[in-house]
C-alpha cells in the first residue's frame, strides 16, 4: 500500500492501519503479530533470567562493560549532539512551527503538562537517589575501587568540606539535568511532529519516514516498535521492582511492617492495580490528576525539608552549586578522562545515566509526545526541558543539601552523620528516610513527612507504570491515542508480573543492565530519527517559502 509524502494535518496511515489492525477477535484493533511477538519476547526473557540468574547477570554484565569501555565516548558525544539540535531549532525559525495543523492549541494547561512530564519523566529517580547520589560524591574513601567524584579531585576539594559539597551537587545536577532532558526532548518532539503535524501512526516507525517512507509499515517498523515495547516494560518494571524496597522501608518506619521480600511483593500488586486503573482512565483523567497530586504533596515536602532543615546554609549552597553548573555544564559534557580510575568513574556513573536516559527515550518521549499537541517546537522544547530539570535542581539542592549539610556539621565530626556509611553499603533506600530523621527525629511531624515521602514513592511509581502501559499499547495499536482497555489491563499486568518475578528470582539487577546494553541500538534509532525531522523540517521550510518566491516573481513581472 503506497501513501502520499503525509504533510499539514493530513492522515495518511488510514487506510494502512484498517489493513493492518485486528478487525475482530481477541486482538481487535492491535497489530496482532507485534502484540504476540512482545508477549512471546517479554516471557522468553523473563523466563531465561528467572531460570538462570548468574547466568544472566554474567552475560548482560559483560556486554553492558564491554558497551561502556568502547562506546563511553560515543554516548557522551551523541547526548552534547542533541543537545545542539534542541539550540538549534529553539533559535531557528523551524521553532514556531505547531505540533498540529497551524492553528491548534495545547490539549493541556501549563500546569497539568508540566506535573505529567516531571512525573513521568522523572519523577521516582529522584526519590531513590536525591540524597544517595550527592552524598557519594561527597564522600573521598574511594570505597569503590575509583574517585568518589574525580572533578572535585581536579579542582582541590579532596577533602571533605564546603567546597567538596558544593562540587557534589554540581555533579548530581550534570546527570539529572540539560543533557539527560535532551535526549526525551528530541524523542519526544520526533514523534509528535511526524503524528500531529504529519499524520503518521504516533509510533517509534513514523520517524523513519523520511528515509525509508512506506518501508516503515513493513518489517522494518516493526522491529523498531517492538524495541520500543519492550523498553517499556523493562524499563518500567526495573524501577517498580528496584523502588519497592525504598517504599518498604518507609513503611517499616511509619507501621513497623517487615520490609522483606512478602511485602515488596504486595507492593507491587497494589501499585500495580492502582496503575492499571488509571490507564484504563486515560491520560485526560487518571494519569494527570495522579500527576498533580504528585506535585502538590511534593511542594509540601519540599518546603518541610527546607524550612525545617538549615534554611539559610541550603538557599547558599544552592545558589553556589546551581551557578557553578551554568558555568561549567558545557565543559563537563565533552570531558574525556585518560586517567584510569577517572575512565572507571565515568564509565560507572555518567556513561551508566547517558545510557539510561537512551534506554528510557521511547517510553518517555512517547509520552511526552501524546501530551503535547498544539504546542509549537520552541515551546515544547522550552517546557519539556527547562521546568523540569529546574524543579529536580531545587529538589537535589534541598533534599541533597540537607544531607551533604548533616554530614558536614555531624555530632561527632565531620562525615559521621552515619549517611555516608548508608551510601557505601549501598542501602540507598534508606539514605533518604535517615537523612529525614535528621531533621525531624522519629516524632509525629517525622512521622507525618515520612508518610508524605511514602504516598509520593507510591504515586510516582503509578504514574510511570500506567504511563508505561498506555505507551505500549498505543504503539501496538499503531498510534491509537485511546487503546483497546483490555489491552491496558493485560500489559499493566504483565509490567507487574515482570517486577515481581524478576524481584523474587534475584534477577532485577541483571534485568537492569541489560536495559542499559539495549541503549546502544536505540542510540542509533534516536540519531537517525532525529536527522529525519530535522530533513522533514527543511522540505517544509522550502515549501512554505515557494508561494512567497513565486509570489514576488509575479509582482516583479507586473512591474
């Protein structure tokens, strides 16, 4: 079936996708082979690292080693490329262009899109390691086998103060913040212009069209699509069975329950259903009205943390950290250690995020793109990368200063505050909850702020997983806004059977890293579909400048 160069707000795909959909049956409106083919991938997977769990980890472990050590700079210079790209178009005249047909607007107001976009996008990471991360980079013993933080090294803050603390946070703000939003912002913004304003499927297929045009609803699109499903579901299922644990802690604090194995399980079903009923909401309802809540209760904590803890020092400390990432965000992006054990720190922590943020594109920029038609490049591209990496600086500066602040001026010394030897033992969930009792002590407001940390632990994962699942299902749908329900119920099912058996087979780490290895071939994926809109924007740009040209022909000729 050919198609027509899809232009304006025109629906190409119509005509394919009646094809090519289920019209009946168990798979009514699904593509039925992409839908079998994910189901049969996911089980496979989850069967063959279930059974064979060191096995497993061996495998994925060498190949995400072996990624890192040859291709640590190949992920550093594709992420400061995109993050070019984003300059460019925000400058150039392709930034007025819409999302849509010219003259549509925003589905969403400011404040819903941006409470959906820092909750999906984000959201629970910075739960998990907004006080772990700065304090590892505070902290200088090494205990790694590599420099807790090699650019405090080179800059003389070896040791443990002020200076240390402020290069702390500068590091933690480099790997949440510009470069990571490039890469969802440019995937993003790839699939809503080729869905609203081209008319294709909105699926991973449709930024191929540029080069490869009606090969994309072959063989080829397929492929891609189902790389994008089944970072969905790994991806979310990762973070649900690696999150639960942090949640059972600050249940452990707040009712005494047993944070073991039984109650992360139960856990996982209760987010799970929870999830899964707002999928079947819909975006319009369940997922935004989550997402805002999300950010109403963490306002309330923020402000706990900050006018509860060191007020003034962490205002300082913010200014001072936040000032020295503008200055020096730039630089940090292109550095290339040759020094061994600084080779081994950013293959361990910058190269690991660049891969993350790559492996998490598809499901987030999806999203993002399903919330965000009507809104012109410059916007989407000033809105999804700015307000919430600016609202994860704040929550990083306080919730991280906090921390680096207790450390600094603990009872008995420097570093003793007992936060450190959390982080080196590598029980991160319980970083955040000891640097709370720092504050507040185990009394009720303690008890009261930990509740809040909980509800949001618990809403953050909601809103990932049902986003997750209203991802998946709208590109095995081929770009239906609104999939089949039973379709949401029976993927937001297997997100938590995934999580589940994985967390009970010991295999979520292995899982963890392979979703890490998988960012190489995406990386290439997201290149080559960011060159294809940045070709589609230059064949519109000519073609809306022809009637002018002719135009001015004309009157030339009259005169």
């Amino acid at each position: 079936m050919k198609h027509s160069q899809p232009s304006g707000g025109a629906a190409p795909t119509t005509v394919f996708k009646a094809e090519s959909l289920a019209q009946s049956g168990l798979f009514k409106d699904m593509h039925k082979g992409m839908a079998i083919s994910s189901a049969l991938l996911v089980l496979l997977f989850v069967l063959f690292t279930a059974m064979n769990t060191d096995a497993a980890g061996t495998i994925f472990g060498t190949a995400r080693t072996w990624i890192e050590t040859t291709f640590g700079w190949y992920y550093m210079v594709s992420i400061v490329g995109l993050m070019l790209v984003c300059l460019y178009i925000v400058l150039s005249k392709h930034g007025s262009v819409r999302l849509g047909s010219d003259d549509s607007r925003p589905d969403f107001s400011n404040f819903a899109w941006f409470s959906m976009l820092f909750s999906a996008g984000i959201g629970i990471g910075i739960l998990f390691f907004g006080v772990a991360e700065p304090i590892f980079y505070l902290d200088n013993s090494g205990a790694f086998g590599y420099p807790n933080n090699p650019y405090a090294d080179i800059a003389g803050a070896s040791g443990i103060g002020h200076d240390r603390a402020v290069d702390a946070l500068r590091v933690t703000y480099f790997h949440w913040g510009l470069h990571g939003w490039a890469v969802y912002v440019v995937v993003g913004l790839c699939l809503a212009y080729f869905a609203y304003r081209k008319g294709l499927p909105l699926a991973l297929r449709s930024t191929l069209y540029p080069f490869i045009g009606d090969k994309i609803y072959g063989p080829i699109g397929h492929v891609v699509d189902i790389l994008g499903v089944l970072g969905c579901v790994f991806g979310v299922a990762t973070s649900l069975g690696l999150g639960v644990s942090q949640m059972a802690v600050g249940l452990e604090r707040l009712v005494g329950i047993d944070p073991g194995l039984p109650t992360q399980i139960a856990l996982i079903a209760i987010i799970s259903a929870i999830s899964i009923y707002s999928a079947l909401s819909g975006v319009g309802r369940g997922i935004r009205i989550i997402s805002e809540w999300n950010i109403i209760v963490s306002i309330f904590v923020v402000g706990a943390f900050l006018f509860g803890g060191p007020t003034g020092w962490l205002i300082s400390v913010f200014a001072e950290s936040f000032g020295d990432y503008v200055m020096n965000f730039a630089q940090m992006g292109v550095w290339f250690p040759t020094d061994e054990p600084q080779v081994k720190w950013q293959n361990g922590w910058t190269v690991f995020y660049w891969g993350w943020w790559l492996a998490w594109a598809p499901f987030v920029g999806l999203f993002i793109a399903r919330i965000s038609r009507g809104r012109t490049l410059r916007e989407f591209i000033f809105g999804a990368m700015l307000v919430p990496t600016i609202i994860i600086f704040v929550w990083l500066g306080i919730f991280g200063g906090t921390a680096l602040h207790q450390e600094l001026h603990a009872a008995n010394g420097v570093g003793s505050a007992g936060i450190i030897d959390l982080v080196n033992a590598w029980n991160l969930p319980a970083a955040l909850f000891a640097s709370s009792d720092g504050i507040f002590g185990e009394g009720t407001i303690g008890w009261i702020v930990s509740a809040m940390m909980v509800f949001l632990l618990m809403s953050w994962f909601v809103t990932s997983s049902d986003s997750g699942t209203l991802v998946l299902t709208t590109i095995l749908s081929l770009g239906n806004e609104e999939p089949p329900k039973k379709f949401r119920f029976f993927w937001g099912v297997v997100i938590g059977f995934v999580a589940a058996a994985l967390l009970v087979a010991g295999g979520l780490s292995a899982l963890q890293t392979a979703n890490i290895a998988a960012a190489l071939p995406l990386s290439v994926i997201i290149i080559v579909m960011t060159l294809g809109v940045l070709k589609s924007l230059f064949s519109e740009s000519a073609e809306s400048s022809e009637p002018q040209v002719v135009m001015q022909e004309a009157e030339q000729r009259v005169e």
